[in-house]
C-alpha cells in the first residue's frame, strides 16, 4: 500500500516534481533526508551505495531480525544501486548516469569527489544542467572545510547547545539529528531554487549547504541583539528571556504540560484562570521581557495550580479560558493522538523485508492539488541495478563482471 499524504492512493496521484531526476550518493544524514523529501513528492531519486559496505543509515538505530528500522523511512522511495565511485570504472559509470539527471546530492568531506576525478569541473561537463548539491559540516571553503564533520559539531558551533539546558547545568546537545534534519530541508529548498533558478539561466550551479549555518539562522536574531546590544543569550531551560509564563509543569496525575505565553492577552488568561488576575495589575506584566524576570513568582502560581489538577481537567480549563497549553508526547502519545490521527502525520506503508506494514512519518507538507505519496519503504542494496544499469546500455554479464571486480 502507497500513501497519499495519508490515504490509501486508488489512482495515480499527481507528483508535482515528476521528471526531476536525483542521484543520492550521500550519506549520514541531511542529504539523503533532502533526497527523500524530493523523492516524497515525485523526483526519481537513484540511491547510490557502496557495493560492498552500503549506506551506514542501514545499520544504524534500532533493527529488526538485522534490518535497519531508519533505513525504511530515509530511503523510501528510492531505487538504491550500488556503485564505488573510487574506482576508474565506476568514476566512467556515474557520468554516464548522471547525463541525464537534475539534480546529485553529496556529502563527502571537501575534496573527496575531486580525488576520485568527480570534481564540479568534470560533472558540469558532462551535464552542463546539472544542480550539484553539497551538503558537508562546515561548507566547502574556510580553515574547517576538509575537517570531518556531522551534526553534534553543527549543535555545539552554530549556538545550539550553548542556549540549551538549565542556567546552571552544561551545554545540552539534542538526542536526535537536529543540525541533519534542518540542513536537509533547507538542502531540499536550496535545490528547488536552484531548479527554478535553471529555468531562468538554462544551466546548472553548485549549492554549498554547511550544517552549522541552518540551525544558526533558526536561532533567531541572536546576531543582530549582539552586534547592537552586545547581549549574547544565555540558558533558561525551559524559560525564555522573553516572555512568562513558559514552562514545564507537572499534573496531578503524573502528566508533563506546556504553558506558552508570548502573547499580553494569553499571559493575562492563564494567571486569572490560576487564580492571580493580582499579577495582571503591575505595570511589569505589560511586558514580556518584565514578566520574565518575574518568573520564579508566576511559575509558582501556575505550577501550583496544575498540580492540583488532573491533565484532562488542566486542558480543558485552559481551553475554556482561551490559554495556550499541549501535553508532551512520546512517540506512542504521538502515535493515538487525535489531533496527529486527523493529520494523518503518521501512516503504514508495505514492506516486504519485514512481512507487513510499517509506520513512519507521513510527507512533510499536505498539498491540495498536487500532493506527494510514498510509494515504497526503503529497499535492499543494489535492488535497483539491472533496471538503472540495464536503461545504460549494460548487459547482464558486464554487470557481472563489474560486481566480481567491486565496482557494482
């Protein structure tokens, strides 16, 4: 069963980038994750891996009777072959692949693809159109370009960590792949443009996409308040310098909740619904950096509050009152939450490999006209060779020949 941004499809769904054809030879994690974003809304994406070692994403996180559970998610919708590009013959093999393709998606280290003769000089070539996208930690220019990088390094240069944690605890990195997942969807947009970009020009470009520089541009104007107030942020935990109440508190029944409050009217709801329309009354509760500054006092009263209460009963008393509040989830609230159920952000897609359906996040945008679909979870290595190599021109024992050699 394919999807449909959350339904079964019953025809052939409109693709809006049918006919972009995408070579993924990246690895670990934003440029495959871009990848599959195309791929999700209708680019033919061609996996690449290598013959003998395959995608690190296959064996990494948790498996299943030895098969990789990421792997079906980041590789769906893929056609995976394999291909050592450090080899002459398979150097030869990928420019003639590449003839004809949109878009190649890579993330070596700086200098990698030129060792191996596969330089932009040498791919433009062969495929003036081409969009190459290069996704490394640090960019392909400067003292760190050749320097291995992934995205715990992008968390701690780009400012992350240094704001994360409570104020009198270390820097905190995130448990998952923060810096990969916003590198890829700005890698995946980058692309786009350059695409559109194409149109107007009638020739492709290099996209330069370093992982420190995404998650520093969604940290907000901390560039801007430090070059004309000279403030550099500092961690709050779950506060914020800018406005209260903003927190965690903890239910009656056990129950983790979130309070926000950015704005004077949902700040003045909550602390009449906990019981203190006092605080409304100082001139400080105006604004949102004053009532930060009061937050010990207005945590106070509001933690208090819930706790008193089961989470049910919170939440529906702020929904009365027109206040802003969410339980934290886990994946499996995620998983049976109305709300995300309504969405369809989660759905079951086939797998053959696994002996059925298997859940995973749905696409990333819902589209009224041209929605996107999974058409098929993430496949075996080299599933796709003959198909790929046999459109080339190859024949079965060329193939055969270049397998026994470690080429395919």
């Amino acid at each position: 069963m394919s999807t449909e941004q959350g339904t079964e499809t019953r025809g052939p769904a409109p693709q809006p980038l049918r006919g972009i054809k995408v070579v993924d030879i990246a690895t670990l994690f934003a440029g495959p994750l871009a990848a599959t974003l195309l791929g999700d809304y209708g680019a033919d994406v061609i996996k690449v891996e290598h013959p003998r070692l395959g995608d690190a994403a296959r064996v990494h996180g948790e498996t299943k009777n030895g098969i990789g559970l990421w792997w079906k998610m980041l590789a769906r919708n893929k056609r995976p072959i394999t291909l050592y590009l450090g080899a002459p013959e398979g150097r030869d093999l990928f420019l003639r692949l590449i003839r004809d393709v949109d878009v190649v998606v890579e993330s070596f280290r700086p200098g990698t693809l030129e060792r191996w003769g596969l330089g932009w000089d040498v791919l433009v070539d062969a495929n003036p159109r081409l969009v190459l996208a290069r996704v490394s930690g640090f960019g392909q220019t400067g003292p760190f370009a050749s320097r291995p990088g992934y995205g715990t390094l992008a968390e701690a240069m780009s400012g992350f960590a240094h704001i994360t944690g409570q104020p009198d605890g270390p820097p905190t990195l995130p448990p998952f792949g923060l810096a990969d997942g916003v590198a890829a969807v700005t890698t995946a947009f980058a692309i786009l443009t350059a695409l559109r970009g194409r149109d107007i020009t009638g020739v492709g470009q290099q996209v330069d996409v370093a992982l420190i520089e995404p998650l520093l541009t969604v940290l907000g104007p901390q560039a801007t308040v430090y070059d004309q107030l000279g403030i550099i942020q500092q961690r709050t935990g779950n506060r914020t310098a800018s406005n209260a109440p903003r927190n965690t508190y903890l239910s009656a029944d056990g129950v983790w909740l979130a309070v926000s409050a950015s704005s004077l009217t949902i700040a003045e709801r909550v602390m009449r619904l906990v019981g203190r329309p006092d605080l409304c009354e100082h001139e400080w509760f105006r604004s949102g950096f004053e009532r930060a500054k009061h937050g010990d006092e207005i945590d106070a009263a509001v933690g208090a509050w819930i706790a008193e209460r089961a989470a049910d009963k919170v939440i529906e008393e702020f929904e009365q009152a027109q206040a802003a509040i969410a339980p934290v989830l886990d994946i499996a609230g995620i998983m049976s939450h109305p709300q995300y159920q309504a969405l369809g952000s989660i759905v079951h897609v086939d797998d053959d490999e696994l002996g059925g359906p298997v859940a995973m996040q749905n696409l990333i945008a819902r589209m009224s006209a041209t929605p996107g679909a999974i058409r098929w979870t993430g496949r075996p290595r080299g599933s796709a060779n003959a198909e790929i190599y046999g459109a080339l021109g190859l024949s079965p024992e060329e193939l055969s020949m270049l397998a026994a050699k470690g080429v395919v």
